[in-house]
C-alpha cells in the first residue's frame, strides 16, 4: 500500500515504541486540536489502518454485506454523499478529511464540481495532497490545515460540507455548527457521520450496571463537554446554529457487530502484525465489546434555509 514504508520486525518494533512514547505524552497536551493533530500525526497513522487497498478512517457501514474494511469504509462515504445530495455543481468542503479516500470517491462518483479538504493533522493533508495528484485529480480536489471550529472558508462559499467520522474529535460540535452554517450557501447542506453517546434509555440493563465503565468511554471519545451528546442532543445543536429540516438517524447496529465480526478475523492475519499493539487491543473484538455498547453511531442531515441568515 502507498504511504506505507515496508520495515524489518526490528524498524517495526521501533516505530511502535516510538508510537507509545508519543501517545503517553498527549495528556501533557492541553488543547483539544493539538492534541488531536498529534495523535493523528504521530499514532494513528497510515501504517495502523485496517484497509488493503485505501487508507480509510472510519468503521465502516455494514449493510449490504461488504467483504472488508475498505468496501465498508466506502459504502459509508456513499452514504454520506446519498444524504447530501451530491451532483456536479456542488463545492464540498469536507471537515476532518483524514487521507482523502472520501473524497477520491466522491469526485469519482459523484462529480462535485469542487472538494475542499480540511484537517488538522499536517501530516494527513501532506500525505491526502500528494495522492490527490498522483491520482490526478488537484484540479478538482485540494486540502489545507484548520480547525472545524474556525473554518478557513469565506462566508456563503460551500453547497455542502461534510464530515465523516470526525466531529467526535471536535473540540465543540456546536462550534462546528456554527461554522458550517457560515459557510454554507442559503439552501446548502450539512452531512455527518458520527459517533456519541448512546443514551441512557438505550443502554441495555446489564451493561448499565458498569457506569463507571460508561464514563470512561465517553471520556474516551469525546474530547470535550462541549461534545457530550446524545443523538437528540446533536438535532436540537443543529437547529440552535439555525438549521432546518434536521433529521438525525440511528445506523449503529450496521456498524459496530459487523465491525467487531470483521476485525476479530483481520486482525489474525500475517500482514496485520505491522498495526501497533495498542491500537488492535483497542479496536479489536474484546476492545469493541467494552466501548460498542455505550455508543451509538449516527448519520445527521440538515439543511441551511434557502433565504435569510437565521430563522
């Protein structure tokens, strides 16, 4: 796979040391996007990704029954681009970018006039830049360094903005909100994918028990209080930044047990062993088992007004 260097056990040893070393030192690291950048910079990098043939981020959608991560993966940025109505006059900005795989799809697919990628981590948009090109596509797509809190677009200047598993690492999905609705156009959509909280009400009895437990996984992914939401929640901050039309669904149950099912089997494989330790505890099966049931994973859709800044 391009981006990922080949290396002896040995290198291979090295790196993840060097990995470890530099996931210690995040909770010396006060700022949520720094933070962020740093984890994304240093750890979670192309070489701990599950896919054969993309460097996708997220967990996939499992509904049709796709053979791998890498056709799960997809099937989820379909989805998305399904729910935002993608065509060719649209101008994306996709927020928390990742590689770009997304976007290589969508511009594939979809025919967007225009891809915009934005992400915090400089190493991603370096590396996302580079295969824009070598699949020749810079006229269509580029990436840039920022922050979904402060968007580096003008007012009014996007159809549709986009994010596909990574407003969960926001330091305020309210901010982010905020931004969207700026730069959307008037009748302009906004499209995440996302995971929080599940609630309370939908936590089965016997996993109830282990509140603490609870805690320590929504610490683990939400970086923020500002981000503490549950999917009900997440629709009444879509209509406080001025949002119309909000409809905010449920897919966690064609996510997380074929995610765990498949990964259980991945990760026994030869060419798996090059994934850092820590990261196939975490996201393996016994890892998923302990998170997956606190959390739900949600597709939000929802619309700028056609006319007017707020209603």
């Amino acid at each position: 796979m391009e981006f990922r260097d080949s290396e002896s056990s040995a290198r291979r040893i090295l790196r993840w040391s060097r990995e470890w070393g530099r996931f210690a030192s995040l909770a010396f690291v006060p700022a949520i996007p720094d933070r962020f950048s740093r984890l994304y910079d240093d750890f979670l990098t192309a070489s701990n990704t599950l896919g054969e043939e993309s460097l996708f981020l997220n967990l996939g959608y499992w509904k049709d029954s796709p053979q791998n991560i890498d056709q799960a993966s997809a099937a989820l940025a379909r989805l998305v681009a399904t729910e935002a109505r993608l065509g060719a006059e649209d101008v994306v900005v996709d927020v928390g970018c990742g590689f770009g795989d997304q976007d290589f799809l969508w511009a594939d697919e979809f025919g967007p006039k225009r891809i915009t990628g934005i992400n915090i981590s400089a190493k991603q948009v370096e590396i996302a830049t580079a295969r824009s090109a070598g699949l020749g596509l810079s006229d269509i797509i580029e990436y840039s360094h920022g922050s979904a809190s402060d968007l580096p677009q003008p007012d009014a200047s996007a159809t549709k903005v986009t994010a596909l598993e990574s407003a969960l690492h926001f330091p305020s999905r309210s901010q982010f909100f905020d931004e969207a609705f700026r730069v959307l156009t008037p009748g302009g959509r906004l499209v995440t994918a996302d995971v929080v909280p599940l609630a309370n009400e939908h936590v089965s009895s016997s996993t109830g028990r282990s509140r603490l437990l609870g805690k320590v996984v929504h610490g683990i992914f939400t970086t923020a209080r500002q981000n503490h939401t549950n999917a009900e929640e997440y629709r009444e901050a879509l209509i406080a930044s001025g949002f119309e039309y909000v409809r905010v669904y449920s897919i966690r149950h064609h996510v997380f047990p074929q995610y765990a099912e498949y990964v259980s089997l991945k990760l026994e494989q030869p060419e798996m062993k090059r994934i850092n330790p820590l990261t196939r505890s975490f996201f393996g099966r016994k890892g998923v088992s302990l998170w997956a049931p606190w959390l739900d994973y949600i597709v939000a859709v929802a619309d700028k007004p056609p006319v007017g800044d707020r209603l």
